[in-house]
C-alpha cells in the first residue's frame, strides 16, 4: 500500500428528491507516472491510481479509468442525481492492488 | 551583469494572460483576504503591497478559493495526524500539552520574533517542542513533517493581518535581513529587490514575478506538488541567480524571513497558499 | 526492458488478466490508436461536447480540465502531445447528475487535448483545445 494514502470527498449533508448534487473528491497519492527516472537513470516503476468509482445505494453515479497523465492528488468533480436518502460510497484502485473507500450519507427531505 | 539584464529584457513582455491583478481573494467561506494594501513605512520603496496570488494566472489563483481544491489540504490533514500522534521518549503528541491547535490563532502572523534574544521561526517553535518537551528527533526543515504542521498551525491564523515586530531585540536581525535584500549575489550579480522590488509586475521568461511576499507560506506548489518552505524558495531563487544558497534554517535566511515578512506587515496570512 | 509495439499487443490478451490482477496495464497508444479503440473508427461529429481549459497553464504538473456532453456515455480525454496520449474516460452511471466531469491533468508540454464523447444513441462527438505550457523562468 502507498504511503499516507488519504481520500477526501465534498458531498452535501441534505438534498431534495431528484436533487443533481455536485460532489468533489481528492486522494492523496503520488501519481508515480513510470515516465521519470531516478538519479541514477533508472526508470521509477509506475504506481497509480488507474480506476476510480462512485456509487449511490449500490447504483453507479461515475467511473473514471485513470491513466499516469492525471495529476498527482487525483482530482475530481462531479454531479450526482440523489432520488432518496442513502449513502454514498467511493473507491479508488491502486496498481498495487490497494482499494481505498469512505462513504458519506445524504439525507433527502 | 551583462546576463541579468539580458534576463530581465526578455522579460518586460506582456501580462494579458493574467487578469487576476484586479481580482480579490474571497473564500468559500466568504472570508475575504487583505491581498493589496498600504506598505507599511518601513518599506520605503513600495507604496503599496500585493500578495503573490495577484500575480498568478486565473486557474492558479482558483485552486486557492475553496479549502477542498486547494491541493496543499492534503497535507494540512495528515498534520493533523501528526498533532495527535505519540511520538518520542516521553510518550506524548502535540495534543498532549496543546489540546486545541486553535489555541496558536495569531501566532503564524507574528512570526518570526525574538524570544530570549534569539530570533526563532515556527519551525524553531515545533522542533524546540519535539527535542525539549517530548524526546524526539527533530523534524527536517522543510521536509513533509515539518511543512505539514506550520502549514496547520499557520492555518489557525489565515485572514489575520501579518503583524511582525522589527523595533526592540527585533531591530539588529531587521536590519540583517534588509541587508541581505538589496545585497547583489551570484554570478548573476542580483539582489532580491532586482527581481521583487524593480520588476514585480514584469514578466521573467514566462514567469509572472511577484513581490516576494511570504504571508502565505508554507505554499504548496504546483511545480513539485508538494508544500514549500519560505527558506526553500529563498533557496531556489538563489540558486537561480547562480548563487551559493544559504542554508536553510541558518542565521542569514532568518534574517531575511523576518525582513520579508515585514515587508507584508497589513496583508492576510494566505497559509496555506497555492503558486506555481 | 525495451518492448516493441508489437510484443505491447501480442502481451495484450495476457495483460488483461494480469489488470485483473491490479496490475499494471500496458497503455502504450498513439493517440490515433487510442481514438479507434474507443470509437472503433467510427465518425465524429462535433458541437454537442465541451471542453474547457486554461489557454495558458501555468506549469504542466497541474491543468485543470473539465469535459461536458449532455447525452453521453462517456467521455473519454487525451493529451495528444503526451508520451503516452491517454488521460482518463469518465463513464456515467444511473445515478450521473449530468454528464460532466472535472480532473487536473499533466501535460508534457504546449500541445492538443482532446476529448470524445460516446454519445447514448451510439454516435461519437468530439472537441479539442491548444494549451500553451509556460515553463517557469526562474524563482526555485
């Protein structure tokens, strides 16, 4: 596992029914992009987050297939359609084979 | 000689790609942040004061509005790891004895300043605890320890005006630090005013130069992605004009932070802030 | 280890398995090979799909870029002047609140980004952008 790996997600505490809500989230992780070389010339292995999901009461808000050119501390921005109150859960994949969650309620009403 | 003006010749180019230097710093929260003011009189050749962020472009300049774009809260939360945790022989975190890291609210703001007769940063602050009062190793001056605890401490005083004292036991290492300002050094043959007080505005390449001010560190840079030093950057701009660094935590760059930081003595401590 | 673009796909079908694995997949494109594999060489027209950049960034290591389509599927972008062109393809689920998203980017330099739309009904849009990269003169 990455060293000091640590997601933050923004999501509203309340929406209305079919509310489009935007939700940002950031992970802290190096973004080793396999491209750049050490002192001594050699290639650093590339180590990324390469998938990125976020799902609301087990249906899929978005999926982000990620590739090295994304910026270390992966940013992203999104909406999402909040039809109840529910959770959401985000996940990201690490090329180590890592999985990073955190989940957030939202209350509609 | 003759290269530092072929550098700054280049560099007196247009700045339509910035339109920020009419924009105010107003954050999520909707708290507005001093970025342009008055120079305090013992600036005597500035007649007013801008914060960094003025002179970075528009996108730069966004990822600062709001806490969850700006990339340096990343570091700002594994601080608060680090506060809480245990560390050294005695057993005890920063939160042992400083239960609420609120409580240094204003301290950022007045820093560096004389305690004993010596001058102390916030860095001296943090390691004087760590070696001192809890028994452990003290933390690299600008390693990712060490920048992400004054970048949570200095939070605590975001929004409040830098307010550094010069006068009484401040006055000799003031003076230090002025000196070493307008001193020319490096096979460039420059002093910090050439580029910071002569050219602030200008472009240098394709750099937008600023005042120089220091209201916002540590600055998490886009560059290299993580947070910076003010002696960092002291040390890069050294290194730049083709000039032996000094060291970082030494005597001279002390000096030269509490020269700097009185010169934006009225703006907003912007900590943590974003550059490029 | 050096590999040649041939043994990169003759490694392809073996290369999925190991994705499945959480390793690594090999992503070595062209940008026109990236293009074909997502619309499969079908024509794209333009106008429905928005890209927005900065015209200038700043430094490469962080551009923020946003992609917007109303009716489409995903949405996949590419920095053409990149070693390897591939960025990020958003795919929009059920619960998508709009067919938008934002990243930050690195780009290698002054160069073409590119975004493609799958649109719902199957047809592909497309929109690109120059960034001009500016590369820092001095100050550390």
């Amino acid at each position: 596992m990455a060293k000091g790996v640590k997601p933050r997600v923004r999501v509203p505490k309340k929406a209305a029914a079919g509310e489009i809500i935007t939700i940002k989230t950031l992970i802290s992780h190096t973004m080793e992009s396999g491209q750049r070389k050490d002192a001594d010339g050699n290639i650093i292995p590339r180590s990324i987050i390469n998938r990125f999901t976020c799902d609301f009461n087990g249906q899929n808000v978005i999926d982000v297939t990620i590739e090295p050119a994304v910026s270390t501390n992966p940013f992203f921005e999104f909406e999402a359609k909040v039809p109840e109150s529910g959770e959401f859960k985000f996940t990201w994949y690490d090329d180590d084979g890592s999985v990073y969650e955190t989940s957030k309620p939202i209350t509609v009403g | 000689m003759r290269v530092s003006i072929a550098i700054l010749a280049m560099a007196l180019g247009a700045t339509g790609a910035y339109s920020g230097e009419d924009a105010s710093l107003t954050l999520e929260d909707g708290q507005s942040l001093t970025i342009r003011t008055d120079a305090p009189p013992h600036t005597e050749n500035l007649s007013e004061i801008t914060s960094g962020w003025v002179y970075r472009s528009d996108e730069t300049q966004a990822l600062q509005l709001d806490d969850f774009d700006n990339p340096a809260f990343v570091f700002v939360d594994q601080g608060i790891d680090l506060y809480a945790a245990v560390d050294g022989s005695e057993g005890k975190a920063c939160a042992s004895c400083h239960e609420n890291v609120e409580d240094f609210a204003g301290l950022r703001a007045s820093m560096p300043k004389v305690v004993d007769g010596e001058l102390v940063t916030m860095e001296n602050l943090v390691n004087n605890c760590r070696t001192e009062r809890m028994g452990a190793e003290p933390w690299k001056w600008s390693g990712g320890q060490m920048t992400a605890m004054t970048a949570l401490i200095g939070l605590q005083s975001r929004g409040m005006p830098v307010n550094v004292a010069i006068d009484g036991d401040a006055a000799p290492f003031w003076e230090a630090g002025k000196e070493l300002y307008y001193t020319r050094v490096g096979q460039l043959d420059m002093a910090c005013s050439n580029c910071h007080e002569d050219n602030y505005g200008n472009m240098i390449r394709a750099d937008h130069l600023s005042q120089g001010q220091i209201n916002g560190f540590p600055t998490y840079r886009l560059k290299n992605a993580k947070l910076n030093s003010s002696h960092g950057r002291f040390k890069g701009c050294m290194s730049n004009i083709r000039a032996t660094p000094f060291a970082e935590g030494g005597d001279e760059f002390k000096a030269l932070e509490l020269y700097l930081a009185s010169r934006g003595n009225g703006l907003s401590v912007e900590t943590p802030s974003v550059r490029n | 280890m050096t590999l040649t673009r041939r043994k990169v796909l003759a490694l392809g079908a073996g290369g999925l398995a190991l994705a499945g694995l959480g390793l690594p997949a090999w992503a070595a494109e062209t940008t026109e090979e990236a293009i074909a594999s997502f619309t499969g060489g079908a024509e794209m027209g333009e106008g429905l799909l928005t890209l927005t950049t900065p015209e200038i960034a700043e430094n490469g290591n962080t551009v923020p870029v946003e992609v917007s389509a109303e009716g489409a599927a995903s949405i996949m972008l590419l920095a053409t002047g990149n070693p390897l062109p591939n960025v990020a393809t958003f795919n929009f689920g059920p619960l998508a609140g709009a067919r938008h998203g934002s990243t930050r980017i690195r780009l290698a330099g002054t160069q073409e980004v590119m975004a493609i739309a799958r649109m719902e009904d199957g047809t592909f849009q497309k929109a690109s952008a120059t960034v001009k990269v500016t590369i820092g003169g001095c100050g550390g």
